[in-house]
C-alpha cells in the first residue's frame, strides 16, 4: 500500500518511507548544488565589481576635465546597477525562485486533470494553460485508458512517484506516458550528469527523460513511448524521451537493499475517459 503527504511531497510504502522518483534522480545523477557556498562566490562578486568601479573612479580623476565629465557619468550609470548583496540574500531567493517554480508548475498539473475530469470546469488563466489546451484535445480526442496522476511504486527499490498521464493511442494501441514541465530550456546545458549518467550532459532534457524511464521501470508500466509536454506561454512542445532504460535500471538496482518482494503500481484515479 502507498501513502502520499501532500504537504511534506512524502511517499510511504505499508508505513516505510519512500524516495521520490524526482529527489532520487537528482541525487543520483546530479552535481550537488552547494547553496552556500555558490552563494557566498555570488556575495564575492558584487563586492569585486563595486571595487573595480571604486578603482576607476580614482584614475578618472586624474584625466582633462571633458574627458572626465563623461567618464564619470558612463560610471555613475554603471554604478546605479551595482549591489552588493550578502550570501544570505542569494540562499533566500534561491529558495523563493524555487518555490514559484513548483508552485507554478503544480497549477499547470491541476489544469490538465481538470480538464479531463470535467472540460467545462477548465478555464484557462494564463497563457501556460491556454497553450496546453490543444494538446489536452489532441488526448481526448485520439487516446483511450486516459489516466492523470498515476502513482507508481516499487516494495524493490522502495521508490514512488507520480505520473502525470498515461494512455493508448487508438490509432495503434501503444501505451504511451506524458510529463507535463515548465521550465524555460529543454536543452540548455552545464557540465556533464555524473554516475551511471555521466556521458549525458546536464539539461533538464536529461533528468526528465531520467525520470520518465524511472517511472516506467518502478511501475512496471511497459510503455512503448515516452514524452515530455513542455509548456510556454504560447506554446508546447513535445518531445520524445531519451532512451536511458540501460542507465536506469543499472543504478536501480546498484541501490537494491532486498530482493524477492514484487513491484507494483497503482493509481489514485480510475480511467476517466474511454
């Protein structure tokens, strides 16, 4: 049995916890983002700029009087956008960027169920929505077994996470599964994924194809395809997952603490629509 606490985002497997498909993937394979210190070299930066500007300032003075009445009004522009913030600062909007993102993306999640449990009810309320709402007809119209919010888990690798929708095309019965992202790039990349990932570069491509196959893998889904939905303000675009089953399953199953116990899958929603 699995149990989720929306609050603490908390997955339990019969009263064990549970890592998230998402906090697992970026454990794995990602770079540990040191928040303190990166934003201690930020805090170190602002005060480096202001003094580079403070120092030429002083040379400036000792230039002819024209020269210097322009130099000082290019750096006085300079300077107003100039600030020097403590580390504090950057670890706190850091959090706060974050937590916008969710939240965003959490109401881009809740438009799309609402739209299959009830069109009527689903209004459009920013440009995110509006743009989804061909594909969300697009579903409707050419899939069948349409399932939002489908909870995966697996006793095995004590993992769960939940799927944002799963379904089968009619027009030749694949099962295909979708994951609905708003961040702004797919494939703007920094560095390289490290572990079992480490040949992929670093974008958000990547670690969401990372977690699809995750999904796919814990909840024995057997899909025969893979999409994320990414959704801007006027448009989405949908692209197929990277194939990393091999990558997966192989750290899976590195972090295997007891075998023999079966994998399963549920979903908090039944079919909605046929």
């Amino acid at each position: 049995m699995i149990e989720f606490d929306e609050g603490k985002h908390q997955y339990k497997i019969d009263g064990r916890e549970a890592e998230s498909v998402t906090t697992w993937v970026s454990r794995r394979f990602v770079k540990p983002f040191v928040a303190s210190m990166i934003a201690t070299m930020k805090a170190r930066s602002d005060q480096a700029k202001v003094d580079a500007l403070h120092q030429l300032l002083m040379q400036v003075k000792n230039v002819d009087a024209p020269l210097q009445k322009k130099a000082m009004e290019l750096l006085d522009s300079v300077r107003k956008d100039l600030v020097v913030r403590p580390r504090e600062f950057y670890e706190e909007l850091w959090k706060i960027n974050g937590l916008r993102a969710t939240n965003f993306g959490t109401s881009i999640h809740c438009f799309a169920q609402l739209f299959f449990m009830d069109r009527d009810y689903a209004k459009p309320r920013c440009g995110h929505e509006l743009a989804l709402v061909p594909f969300l007809e697009d579903i409707q119209t050419n899939y069948d077994e349409i399932q939002t919010e489908l909870r995966v888990h697996s006793e095995k690798f004590m993992k769960a996470g939940t799927l944002d929708l799963m379904c089968v095309r009619k027009s030749d019965g694949k099962r295909i599964i979708f994951d609905y992202k708003t961040s702004e790039h797919l494939k703007v990349s920094k560095g390289y994924l490290i572990n079992e990932m480490k040949e992929y570069p670093e974008n958000n491509l990547m670690k969401y194809s990372a977690q699809l196959w995750s999904y796919n893998i814990i909840g024995d889904l057997k899909a025969d395809e893979m999409y994320i939905v990414h959704v801007s303000e006027d448009d989405v675009d949908v692209v197929r997952a990277i194939d990393v089953n091999k990558e997966i399953t192989a750290a899976l199953y590195s972090e295997v603490e007891r075998e023999g116990v079966e994998d399963t899958v549920e979903s908090d929603d039944d079919i909605i629509f046929k």
